[in-house]
C-alpha cells in the first residue's frame, strides 16, 4: 500500500511539474491552418456538420470600412464573443451572434476577424467539434495546446501601430476588456466600443420572445428574497457601497427567488438589479411578470426598503446615467471562475471615481447550500436517477430483441427526445438543465459533442454510448454522466472505463483538509489515468445551483485555477474524469457530491455522493480496483438499491429490474471487513511516504536547475 501511494504522489506532484517543464521548451504543433479536411478536397466529403461562412464574413468585412454602420472611425478587426449582455453560459438563439458569423455551435468561443484573416478561439472541449463546424477559412486557435497565440498577440502580430479593433461593450466582460486594453495600447493599437453592433446589422433576428415569470416558494429556497437582500446590503456596508448593480440574471433569480425562461436551458428572467440602502429597482420586460410575481416581490405603492420598483429592461443605462450623480460608491461585479462579471458598457456608465469592482457576494451566499436546499438537491437528484433507470431499461429491452421481429432502432437524436420526455415526466421537473448529450463511438471522444441532424448516426451494439445530461427541478439541479456498451466491450474499453472509475471513486472516498488547494484534489482524479499515459482536456469538477446554474462560481476542481477559494460544507461539486481516444471512442462518469463534515477530524472535510446511477458493470475490470475502491463501490450500489430502487419498486416501474442488475454486490474477499473508519485511515499519508516525495521533489528541482 505504501509503495502504492507514493507512486499516486510522485506522479500527481512530479507530472505537471515535468509536463510544465517541457512545454515552456515547446511541443511541435500544428498550426491554426492544420485543419480537418482543409483545403477541400473534391474526393473527400466535408464533415456533414460544416457551415459555409463566406457571406457572413464578406457582410461583416463590409461593415467594418462603413462610417455610416459604425457610427464610429473605421475598424481594422472585429471581435464577436459567445456572450450576451448578462455574461450567460447559454444564451438564447436570439444572442448567439457568433454561431451566425462563423458556424460554432459551442457555449464558449472568441472570434476575431481582419480584413483579410478570420480566426477563432476555443479551449479543450471544443477542439473537435470547431474543427468539424468551421469551414476553412477559419484558423482554428486550439487554446491550451502549445504555442498558441493568445487574441492579442495574434492582433499586434497581424496589425500595423495606430490600427483600431471593434467591439460591442455591452457583449464583452468588463474584466477582458480591460485586460485587452493593455496589452494593445503598448503596441499603439487601440480598442474602439462599438456599440451599434455589426452582426446585428445583417442577421434578420426575431424580436426577443416574452415568457412569464414564476416565483418560487419558501420550502424549496429555504428563505425569503428580503432574507437575501438583507444579506447582501450587509455586504455592501462592510465594502464601503451604497449601491450594487447585479447583472448576472443566475444571480437575480436567486436573489429575489423568481425564475423565468428566458435563457436556453437556464432557469431565468432577462434582467437586471440595482441595489441601495433603500430601494430594489428591477429592470425587466413587465410582460413577463405575473400577478403573483407582482405580490411576491410587492412592487405595487412601493414605498419601503424592501419592496421592489419595476422599470423598462432597456431604460438600465438611463437610469445608471441619471442617478449615479448621487451615488458614493458603486459595487461591480468582476469576474470569477464561470462568472465573467458586469459587461464593459455597464462598467463605462458608472464614473471611474465611484467605482469599487469586486467579486459579487451572491456568488458566495448561493454556492453555500441551506439545509433546504441541501435536502431538495438530494430529493431531485434521487427522482432524476429514477428517470434515468427508467430510460436505460426502456434502451436496453428494446436493443435486446431479436432482430427479425419488430425492433425498434435507435440514433443519437431518438435518445436525446426519449431520455428529455422521461424527465419531463418527473415531479417537479422543471426542464433540462443543458443539451443533452448522446454521442456513439466516435462522437463519444468529442467532450462537449452534441447531436444535430447534420451529425446524428445510428446507435447499435458496436461501440460505447456516452450520455451527458441533467434536469432542472423546483428542489435541485442535476448533472451526471455515464458510458454504456450495449453490445460486448473490448479490452481497451474496458481498461479506459476501469480506469476513468478509479479516479472518480479515488476522489469521492477522499477526505481533504478544509484549505486544501482545487489543484491537490484535481491530480486525484487523474491519477489512474496518467498511469495509461493519458489525460482529459477538461477541469474535473464544476460547482452546481440548486435550480440554477449547471455550472456555478466560484467552485472549480482543476489543474489550472489560479483563483483561491475554499470548500465549504454545503457547497455541491461534479466530479468528472475522462478519457478519450480520438475517432474511437470517449469515456466520462460524472457524479455531483456535496461538501460535508469528515468523520476523521473536524480540520476535514469530505463528499458525500448525491448522484445515483448505476455504472455499466460489464465495462468494469473489478481486478483492477483495490480494496477501497471495491468497499466504496459496493457501497454506493447499495445506496442505489434502497433510495433509488425503493422509489422504482414502490411505483413498479420497470427501471427497478435494470438498476438491480447494475448494481451486483462485487466481491472483495478479505477487504470485506474493511470499516469506513479505516478507509478513512487508508488515505493517511505515512511519514515515510511524505519523505519520499520530498526526495522526489528534492530530485526534480536539482535536474531542473542543472
């Protein structure tokens, strides 16, 4: 065991030191140009997902040389980001101006566009996917991989001193903006707002759609919105503010507990808030509040502190504009880990004088669960996973009959509508909570694929099925991720599925002091997979809301946070380790945990797993796991056949006979004893082992320096 855990340690500490080392030496790399069928070629196919961009990027070219459109000098480059004005991890189609430019479809991207170059910018989990969407025109700025230019390094590379680059401020993160800023000005080019924005002048849109909002009730929030806005005042006194613009709407929902539909897949109402000592006022559509919103939020002969004071959506800046004069001091949201902050045009409207720009303090108060919400998550995510057994019984009969009858057959999109329509059929359901992912074989590789009709293939016994996906629901959000085979997995499969397992039970089962850093707790889940000489291009956990955002500030488990934030008892994680093998085929499990107290010492801290979905047993090599992870494992199938089967069973629903397959008692032999207080004991680093990481380190740092 101890040989075991040093080797874990050397490699967890040592590899990315080791990985850091060479990559400041540089890695070949394939250039933006070294791109998916690029040119074309009239023998080969393009992909089937690919979007001609040529008249979007003349329209916009054009544009850039016209005084009239920009009402501004004119333009050298023009940068379209995937945000809107709220900063939002998905947006409506109505805002998503640079899937209309340029053909991606993710949730996170950045464009610039020459006069004669147009080049986009993703991170790891859209590598695949951009390549496929982007014709080849595009550069394709695979951020993460080495030697890729960052957006202004590009732009002082291909422009000359005294050009302009365009924008919209009211698109762009205040916080990027002024990092972009910088970086220009010392090379003599200059950053321009335009607010007339240029894709909006050649993309024929639909007027914004108006949806009602709702409010949601006391026994699923845990307190009352003038509970919250007490909280929050609190805050802006001990910051010297009186004043805070709230302009992330994840946080207005939370804030005054109303939620609406006005983001894709986000429980939301298009607004924004400004808070003072005295007064709430909320800038939104009146078409969507209800008279039930309006009592709740008691916005009729408003005449207190708390009472809330409805103006137009649009009239924000005016208002900003007019009564800033009296303002002392304005508290704006910046940016933090999903969060990018208040945009660049809200930011511009408050004198600089007046301006304090801090982290907002509803990111803090909303990842800190109440025991409310704390019980709802653990409800919901016990009736999600009931949808999801359901699902895979309904997948798996229907696969197994005889081909010469009547068998039903089955591709990417027929799941994602079947497995939404078992959701929807929970209680409280209150939609999906992202789009869901199904991707077959190769699709399964791509982290963050999901289906059109463009890439839609047929699923079958051949290969690995990968499923993403989540609900919303008045008690809680869920996220969870597993892989299946529905046929017979080879060898590879099963060591990838092995190994993903490991990691993501290795970090479940670890207890962690409360100032434990999210780069300590990232290299756990690893591990396993670094030992296949393998990684996966993502972070391995993401905060999540309770009926809000599936991916919250400022909780963030990854290598690469430079952040510093601790757990707190009551906060909710993903844990998510992966592995893919390009054009073969993907593994991700995923489960959400909650922070709660450890049973080894009150200076610890632990997760306790509130996901509960059976893993696909076939795909799991048991001779490959310890002791600990065969205890853990039977542990959690346990819970499985009591919370989730109990509520199958009870209602005679026929996942109950799927979960009960899945969940099969490993056996363990003589671990069979082992007690969850020396499992707990089993991740004690000795004093011997602590020893020879330093000699590992010790033995780095003196091949570094030489």
């Amino acid at each position: 065991m101890g040989r075991k855990l040093c080797s874990f340690l050397c490699i967890s500490v040592i590899l990315p030191l080791v990985l850091s080392r060479d990559l400041e030496s540089g890695f070949p790399y394939a250039d933006a140009t070294n791109r998916l069928l690029c040119p074309p070629n009239k023998d080969e196919p393009q992909p089937p997902n690919r979007v001609n961009s040529t008249d979007a990027l003349k329209n916009l070219r054009k544009l850039m040389v016209n005084w009239l459109a920009l009402q501004a000098p004119l333009i050298d480059a023009y940068i379209v980001t995937t945000h809107n004005a709220h900063q939002s991890e998905f947006v409506p189609e109505y805002d998503r101006r640079l899937k209309h430019l340029s053909g991606f479809s993710g949730s996170e991207g950045l464009a610039i566009v020459t006069n004669t170059k147009a080049a986009l910018w993703v991170n790891g989990l859209y590598h695949t996917q951009a390549d496929q969407e982007l014709s080849c025109e595009w550069l394709l700025m695979r951020h993460g991989n080495p030697n890729v230019p960052t957006p202004e390094d590009w732009l002082i590379d291909e422009l000359r001193p005294k050009t302009v680059i365009g924008a919209d401020p009211h698109l762009i993160p205040n916080a990027l903006w002024e990092s972009w800023e910088r970086k220009l000005y010392n090379a003599s080019i200059e950053l321009k707002a335009i607010p007339n924005n240029l894709i909006d002048q050649f993309w024929t849109k639909t007027a914004f759609p108006s949806y009602e909002a709702y409010n949601v009730p006391l026994n699923y929030t845990g307190a009352t919105w003038q509970t919250k806005v007490g909280r929050v005042r609190r805050e802006m006194e001990k910051l010297g503010c009186d004043v805070m613009i709230v302009t992330a709407i994840e946080e207005i929902a939370w804030l005054l507990n109303i939620r609406g539909y006005d983001n894709e897949f986000s429980p939301y109402l298009r607004a924004y808030v400004i808070l003072t000592k005295d007064k709430i006022h909320l800038f939104a559509d009146e078409q969507s509040l209800t008279p039930a919103v309006h009592r709740n939020l008691h916005t009729s002969h408003c005449v207190n502190a708390f009472c809330v004071r409805v103006k137009p959506y649009e009239s924000i800046f005016e208002h900003i504009r007019t009564d800033s004069q009296a303002w002392t001091r304005v508290l704006l949201p910046s940016e933090s880990v999903f969060s990018p902050g208040a945009s660049r045009a809200i930011v511009s409207a408050v004198r600089s004088d007046k301006r304090l720009l801090a982290v907002s303090p509803i990111i803090a108060m909303k990842a800190e669960k109440n025991e409310v919400e704390r019980a709802g998550m653990k409800r919901a995510h016990v009736r999600d996973a009931a949808a999801i057994c359901d699902f895979m019984a309904f997948v798996t009969r229907t696969m197994q009959q005889d081909l010469d009858t009547d068998h039903e057959t089955w591709d990417e999109l027929k799941m994602v509508r079947e497995l939404n329509r078992f959701r929807r059929e929970e209680n409280l359901t209150r939609g999906i909570s992202f789009p869901t992912i199904v991707a077959f074989g190769p699709h399964s590789a791509i982290p963050h694929y999901v289906p059109s009709n463009l890439t839609n293939v047929q699923v079958d016994k051949s290969n690995m099925l990968l499923i993403d996906s989540g609900g919303h629901y008045y008690d809680g959000t869920t996220d969870v991720t597993r892989t299946f085979h529905l046929g017979t997995p080879t060898e590879e499969q099963i060591t990838a599925y092995t190994r993903v397992l490991m990691g993501l039970i290795d970090l479940s089962a670890a207890p962690f002091p409360k100032d434990s850093s999210p780069q300590s707790l990232d290299s756990i889940a690893r591990a396993p997979i670094w030992e296949m000489a393998a990684d996966y291009p993502h972070g391995t956990g993401h905060g999540i809301g309770t009926f809000n955002s599936i991916h919250e500030s400022p909780l963030l488990i990854s290598g690469h946070i430079t952040e510093k934030f601790m757990f707190k008892e009551g906060h909710f994680v993903s844990i998510e380790p992966g592995y893919y093998r390009d054009g073969k085929f993907g593994v991700r499990l995923e489960n959400i945990v909650e922070i709660v107290k450890s049973n080894i010492s009150e200076a610890f801290l632990a997760f306790h797993t509130v996901t509960l979905v059976p893993f696909e047993q076939k795909l799991i090599d048991v001779n490959k796991l310890d002791c600990k992870q065969k205890v853990w494992l039977n542990h959690y199938n346990h819970r499985i056949r009591h919370e989730v089967g109990g509520l199958l069973n009870e209602q005679m629903r026929r996942g109950y006979e799927w979960l009960l397959v899945n969940t099969r008692h490993i056996p363990i032999n003589s671990c069979e004893t082992i007690s969850t207080h020396s499992m707990a004991n089993l991740s004690r680093p000795s004093v011997c082992l602590v020893a020879t990481l330093i000699l590992c380190l010790f033995y780095y740092l003196n091949s570094y320096s030489n």
